[in-house]
C-alpha cells in the first residue's frame, strides 16, 4: 500500500520538476537575451551613466525622477526648493525635502557635526560653491560661523517646515543628493521589475544583480592625484559592487594653490576651514546611496582615526582609506568585512 502511494506521489513529482526546470532555462535563457540599456546625461552640475538590463526603454521616467530630485535640491538651479530656501523666498517643503533633511541631521548627530548641510556659506567663502568668492580672512570666517550649524535650524516635523535662526544662513545638500537621487532611480528601476542595473551620479552609485559581462558589478575607486581637470584614470583597487551603494569623497581634484599653501574643497563646519590632514580619499559602501555619500564627505572631516571610530560604531558601513603616511607615501586601510569585496 505504502509502495504504491509512493509511486503514485512520484508520478506526479515528475512531471513538476520537470516543468520547474524548463521553466527556470526558460527565464534564464529570457534573461540572457534581454538586452542593457544605456542612458547618460547631465544633472546637479555632473554627468550621470545609468546601465540596466530591460526590454523596455525607461529613458523618461528615469529623466523624471532626476529632475525631481533636481528641483528639490540642485544649486544650479535657481528654481529648486533649496535656492528658494536659500534665498528666503516662500516655499513649500515636500515630503522628499523634508526626508533627505531628516537623513542629514541622522548622520551629523553620529558624526558630531562633521557632516552639516549649513556649511553653504563658508564653501561660498572660500570659493568651492555656488558663488565663487575670495579667500575670507580669520575674522571673516568666524562670522560666517555665526550663520552655520543644524543646530541652528528649528524643524518642525509635524508641520513640515524649517525655520532659519538667521536669514543669512543656507543649506547645501551636495553632499548627499547626489547620492539621493542614484537611490531614487534604483528604487524606479526595483518598481519597473529590473534585476540588474548600475546606477551612477556624479561617482555615486547603487547596483543590482550583475552586469552585462555576467559577472558582479566592479566599480574603480581612483588613485589620488592632483587632477584638476579630472582627466586622470588610474585606479587604486576595484571592488565588486552587487546590491549595495557606493560614494567616494576626495580631495585630490578640487582644490586650489594660494600663498604656496594648498586649500582643498572640504570644509569642517565645525571650524570654517579647509581640512588639513592625511585622508586623501574616503569611499563608502552601505545599502543607500544617501547614506554612503553622507558618510564619504564626513570621513574627509574626520580623517582616518576618528572616522575609524565612527565604522565602529555602524557596522553596516564599509570603507576604504587612501591617505598619506608618515614618510608622505601612498597607504591604504579599508573595513575587514570589505576585504572579500576588493577584486583580484
């Protein structure tokens, strides 16, 4: 009795497993037919590449979602939330605004400060932003400070506002947009059914799946050198990137010579100064875009040692250092659980 419900059982086993597997060679043979689609283009002041394997072309809704996010947060567009913000004119914070401010008071309260989305007029000041302005003097810079710090800003949740403790004071997202805005695609991407994409903005990037050579997604994380026309290509190491999002921050290639003294694009809000120390290159790994961007620019902040420590306290970040050493030589120092992610 028991032997012929077992076969009985069988009979019907068989026929299943054998439509399973068709149906699994079937799909993967759909998968591998299907083409990738490329698009490129321009958005917050730099070049975008997105890649993603689809039938369809998704062109205008990826544009659409771009320009979204660029009208929320871009400097270069005088239409934007923030510039309206920026320059007291009325206007309505969205659910989106209100969303990335949140992300940025989260990681200036984990980084003390070392990432703040006020930084805007000393970046001004010292001619790295939106409005190129001369070199401020000690005094000068100590009243910009008046008009910096989150802290400074009243956030009413419930009402969905933001409120200036000084009208002189501006917010610039820079430092995480970017990085926004490759999460908003993915997310787009996700929604559209896509299963293998890479999405980058301005050397922020989120991947998914593999690429169009059937492997993991490799993104280059560039060797630092003086190049301020971003010309240079060597790569320092290359990392396989899959279903997670990566930000790099350095540097290297935004700076500028005055009084035989070199100034480099990254500001500690907490002081109203370039930075001066040895990380020369901070890249960050994390499941979104925003928060590896964020973290990327509070790492040139911090520098390698207190950066380390803030990796301490999140393990779900990855990052990979490369700073000077003590005889003023090349290093580098990256996360242990980053190590089977570095591409022989």
């Amino acid at each position: 009795m028991e032997e012929r419900k077992s076969k009985k059982n069988l009979v019907w086993q068989v026929p299943f497993l054998v439509l399973l597997i068709v149906g699994t060679i079937l799909i993967i043979r759909q998968q591998h037919n299907m083409p990738y689609q490329h698009h490129s283009g321009m958005v917050f002041g730099t070049f975008y590449n997105i890649t993603y394997q689809s039938d369809q072309d998704l062109q205008q809704p990826i544009e659409e979602v771009l320009s979204q996010v660029d009208g929320e947060f871009s400097m270069f567009n005088e239409a934007s939330a923030v510039s309206k913000f920026n320059r007291n004119e009325p206007v309505t914070l969205s659910p989106v605004f209100l969303r990335v401010f949140r992300a940025s008071q989260t990681v200036s309260t984990e980084t003390d400060g070392a990432f703040d989305v006020t930084v805007a007029p000393l970046v001004n000041a010292w001619g790295f932003g939106f409005k190129q302005q001369q070199m401020p003097t000690a005094r000068q810079v100590d009243s910009l400070l008046t008009f910096v710090g989150m802290g400074k800003l009243r956030f009413d949740e419930a009402a969905g506002t933001i409120a200036k403790a000084s009208p002189q004071m501006m917010l610039d997202f820079s430092a995480i947009a970017k990085g926004f805005g490759a999460d908003q695609v993915a997310q787009l991407l996700r929604q559209r059914g896509v299963e293998n994409f890479m999405v980058e903005i301005g050397g922020e990037v989120v991947t998914r799946g593999i690429s169009p050579h059937r492997v993991p997604w490799r993104i280059g994380v560039t060797k630092p050198t003086e190049d301020t026309l971003q010309q240079a290509g060597e790569l320092q190491t290359v990392l396989n990137v899959t279903d997670r999002a990566m930000a790099t921050s350095g540097n290297y290639r935004n700076f500028y010579y005055k009084g035989g003294r070199k100034y480099a694009h990254t500001i500690d809000p907490r002081t109203g100064f370039p930075v001066q120390h040895s990380l020369l290159s901070a890249t960050v790994l994390a499941q979104d875009c925003a928060t590896a961007d964020a973290y990327a620019t509070s790492f040139m902040v911090l520098g390698v040692d207190r950066a380390k420590a803030v990796l301490e306290r999140h393990p779900e970040l990855m990052a990979y250092f490369i700073y000077t050493d003590d005889q003023g030589q090349l290093a580098t120092w990256y996360s242990p659980s980053l190590r089977d992610k570095i591409a022989d």
